[in-house]
C-alpha cells in the first residue's frame, strides 16, 4: 500500500467499471478511502472487494446522482462514515449517440445533459461544505471533445466543455477549495510501436514502415501521436487542432486525407 493518499476520503462516482474502476483502485492503494458510487446493476460491491482484498478500505453508494436526493444522501454517507471529505471525483457521464445534431433523438440530448452535467453539479454543491473543512479537490472528468468539439455527437463535447468551464469557474471562486478538470487525451507511453510487427499502438492496424517513420520523421505529431499510425494521427483532436495534420477522419465516408504539415 501506498502513502500518497493515506487517510484521505473520496467519493469516486460512476466507480464500478472503466475509468472509476481504475481511480478507486489506485486510489485506494495510495492509502486513501473510497465510497464507490454507480448504478443499479453496476458492479461497484465487486470493486469494493477486491480493495478489501488488496488491504484497502471501500464502501459503496448505489444510486444515480443525478437525482438531488442521491447527490446528497451519497455524500452524507461518506461522511457519517469517515467523518470528513478530501476528494471528489465526477467520473460518472454517458456518450450514447454517434449522429449528426439534425438526427440526435431530443431525450438522448436530455440524458447527456442530466447525466454528464447536472450529476457533476450537485455531487459538487453537496460536497463543497465538507471540502472546505479539509481544503480538498474536485476533479471533473474531461475530454478534448469539450475543447474542439466532438464530431457526431454535439451534445457530449457541450456537455465536457461545460465541465471545464465549471471546474475553473470554482477553482477561481474559492480559495480553499482546488478545482481540476481532467482532460482524456492519448498518451504516447500507452502507444508503443511493436516493431516486428509493425502494429499501431493504438488500433493495432499495420501501416507501411515508411507511413509509420514519416510520422516520427517531420516531428509533425502532437506528442500524444508519435506511435500511431496516419489513420490514427489522422483522427487526433490535437494534432488536427494545431494543424499538424492536414485531414480529418469523415466517419460517414470513412475517408481520410493522408497529407502531413
């Protein structure tokens, strides 16, 4: 066990699988203690286990925070139980269209909305009390969809940007209280080439020697791309942000342009 987070408390909502999954489980190894919120059905008492197992500490939270009553009877379970509150983590979010605006059905908008924006709204309005006693951190999970936009689904790179503009209005509203949010974007550690195979690292597609050198070559990539292919460079929001890449992926005629600078 580690002692990053010893005797911190957090609350990891939408904990039970992916990306929440893997924070309560690090967490808990740095020492911290997690109240594992998610839905029913979600597999957040599995997780809860296998921290009880590891030598961690765990409880969890079943209900959709969304919902005013969840939020708040969520938080006060953390803290009739450990007394205090150090983190928040605002993981839990959908992504549950992929179509242009004019063809998004309203109620999926909805649900974007009640689940990406108004869940990360009120875990914060209850827990911000608590979090003041103890100076502690809200993190919100981003996504470049909220920077550049997210192609054929609007609403989840609205709903991401509204996440980060959250997350910097309260970290400049309150001193005693550090906001972050969290962008998702590929890591080139996670890429690695396999050089005998000459596989992506991210789709594990083969491309030529050359295509995949001439990526490395004009040092053109963004840093997140330099073990990816041209198709996967091709679809980097970074890379095409800063016009390093002279294409965009077109999902509806899965075309691509292959120009590099």
């Amino acid at each position: 066990m580690g002692i990053k987070l010893k005797d911190k408390v957090a609350i990891v909502t939408g904990g039970g699988t992916g990306i929440g999954e893997a924070i309560c489980k690090k967490f808990a190894r740095e020492g911290a203690k997690i109240l594992i919120n998610g839905l029913s059905g979600d597999p957040i008492k599995d997780v809860a286990k296998a921290i009880a197992d590891d030598g961690g500490e765990a409880i969890t939270f079943e209900g959709d925070v969304s919902d005013e009553a969840a939020a708040r009877g969520c938080v006060d379970t953390a803290i009739k139980r450990y007394g205090k509150l150090d983190i928040l983590i605002n993981n839990a979010g959908v992504l549950l269209a992929n179509a242009e605006t004019d063809d998004m059905p309203i109620e999926m908008f909805d649900e974007h909305i009640r689940c990406n924006v108004r869940s990360a709204f009120l875990m914060t309005k209850y827990a911000l009390p608590h979090l003041r006693k103890t100076r502690g951190n809200v993190i919100s999970a981003g996504s470049e969809g909220g920077v550049n936009g997210q192609p054929r689904n609007t609403p989840y790179g609205g709903t991401k940007a509204f996440l980060h503009a959250f997350s910097d209005g309260r970290r400049r509203g309150t001193s005693a209280i550090r906001s972050a949010r969290q962008l998702c974007r590929p890591r080139p550690d996670r890429y690695r080439l396999d050089t005998q195979g000459n596989r992506c690292g991210r789709c594990q597609g083969r491309e030529s020697v050359t295509e995949l050198r001439a990526v490395r070559a004009t040092r053109n990539a963004c840093g997140s791309c330099q073990c990816l292919c041209l198709s996967c460079v091709g679809r980097c929001q970074l890379c095409h942000r800063r016009g390093l890449v002279g294409g965009w992926w077109d999902d509806s005629s899965e075309k691509r342009s292959r120009g590099i600078g």
